[in-house]
C-alpha cells in the first residue's frame, strides 16, 4: 500500500511540472508514459479501483487537485475522463506574463477565463465518461468515511470546473452527505455545498442543493456541525440582510441572499419545519 501511495505522489509531482515534448524522449518505448493525459488517466485515476481505502481516498483526492493544476493538458484529461460529450475547457488568457509555455499548452497563473467547447466522441468514450461519474457517485456513499470525503472533494471540483452538469442528481448526492453518519463527512459535504455556492451564486439548483444541505444542519445532534451550519447561514443571509432604502442597489451577494429566501418560502418550504432553523433563543 505505501508503495501506491508514492506512486500516486510521484504523479502529481510530475504533473506539477511543465509536459515535456516527445522528442524530448530518446526511448521512444518510453514516450507515451510523459504526456499529463497518460499520467492521469493511466495511473493516478486507476487507483480508484485499489483495494486499499486509503489510496482510493488519496488517488481522488488529487484528481480533483488537477483542475487546478496550470497545464491545460491536465485540464482535458480529467475532462475526458468524465464529460459524456468529450467537452474541453479552452482557457485564454489577457496576458502572456507567468505563461510556463511559450507553445499554447500550459494555462497561465492570471486569472483564465474559459469557454466550453463541444466535441462529438464515440458512443464508447460516452459510456465510459457515464461509467466513471456513476463510479464516483458511488464512491461518496463508499463504507470508508476517507473515501466518501475524497469523493466529495472531487465532486464538487468536477461541478465547479463544469466539467460535469449542474444536475439535481449530483448536486443532490452532495446536499444529502450533510447527513451522513460522519461527522467529518458532514463538515466536509458543508464545505464543499459553501464552495460551490460561492463559485455559481446565480444557479437556482445550486441554491436549492446548498438549502437542503444547510438549512437541517442546524438541527444536527452534533454541536460542532450546528455552529458549521449556522456560520454559513449567517455569513449568507442573516449578515446580508440590510435596512430597506430605495436609493440603495443590491450587490451580488444581497440578491444571493434574497433568492435564497425566495427558494425557502417558495420551492423548498418543506425546510420551514426545521424547529430550529431560523428561531432566535433570547440571551
């Protein structure tokens, strides 16, 4: 087990590196080991299926970190790897400064706004991608409670980066881990719901899935996973609720706040019966 462990390290440390040219390579027998695509999809992703939890867990946890690695090669691997229609994030950048590549195929450390492009695959690599998204969905209810964090992890890495869809079905696998039996699974499922609201403040699902993870914290049994949620409801609502003037405009945050509110009264009002959702105790 130790030794694929470090293994899976060694990858991600050759992944943090800029992607050498084939020519680079005098075996040619040994070129098709240096591209990132080889490297994430040939040997770190195939340690979800190890027998050891432990390097399950690890293996996914830094297969999220490759989204945010700086090589774009890295990006459409993992995008291959679960994007049913082959999608591939195009990153462009305003300026050149902190490029590690002069030939196009490294992302830059400025901020990189992107597009999605489709491009049609076979019927096979479709399966696969379906494939490998139910085995990930699979792995946050996994018997292991590091797996189930790990997979969490990657989900909400696989959302944020669009490589897969905003769906209620995903998005509903990370709400419900709010309830897990663990209490780090719960603490973790209410990180990853808060970094996904922060990334698509404007997605109604998203606002919907970070409701239904939140709002029954409150009442959890366990103390600590109460104050968890409650500092997210008050960094979210309560602390943007501000006095009425008609001169004032809203920021993006008070009409997060204000949708938020709509959703609960409206579609998610079943949250309305949490007893202690939103009861202020006197001091």
């Amino acid at each position: 087990m130790v030794c694929r462990l470090f293994s899976v390290d060694v990858v991600m440390v050759l992944l943090e590196q800029p992607e050498r040219s084939l020519r680079e390579c005098q075996d040619p027998e040994f070129s098709s080991f240096l591209p990132h695509k080889f490297l994430i999809q040939n040997l770190l992703f195939d340690r979800r299926m190890d027998d050891s939890p432990t390097v399950q867990g690890h293996a996914l946890a830094c297969l999220a970190q490759c989204l945010e690695l700086p090589s774009l090669n890295a990006t459409r691997a993992v995008h291959n790897l679960f994007s049913a229609t082959g999608a591939q994030t195009v990153l462009e950048s305003e300026s050149t400064e902190g490029s590690l590549s002069s030939q196009q195929t490294q992302k830059t450390f400025r901020t990189l706004p992107f597009r999605t492009v489709e491009i049609s695959t076979t019927d096979s690599s479709d399966c696969d991608a379906k494939e490998n998204l139910a085995l990930l969905l699979r792995r946050v209810k996994d018997s292991k409670i590091n797996v189930r964090k790990s997979a969490l992890q990657t989900l909400v890495g696989l959302l944020k980066h669009n490589v897969i869809p905003l769906s209620w079905e995903n998005l509903a696998t990370l709400s419900e881990r709010c309830r897990d039996p663990a209490v780090s699974v719960k603490k973790k499922a209410l990180q990853c719901v808060g970094e996904l609201l922060a990334t698509k403040p404007d997605s109604t699902v998203v606002q919907k899935a970070w409701l239904q993870g939140v709002v029954p914290a409150v009442v959890d049994p366990e103390n600590s996973v109460q104050d968890k949620a409650l500092e997210a409801l008050d960094q979210v609502l309560l602390s943007q609720v501000k006095r009425y003037s008609a001169s004032h405009q809203l920021d993006g945050s008070q009409r997060l706040t204000w949708d938020l509110l709509g959703l609960l009264c409206n579609e998610c009002w079943n949250l309305r019966s949490e007893p202690a959702a939103f009861s202020l105790q006197p001091c």
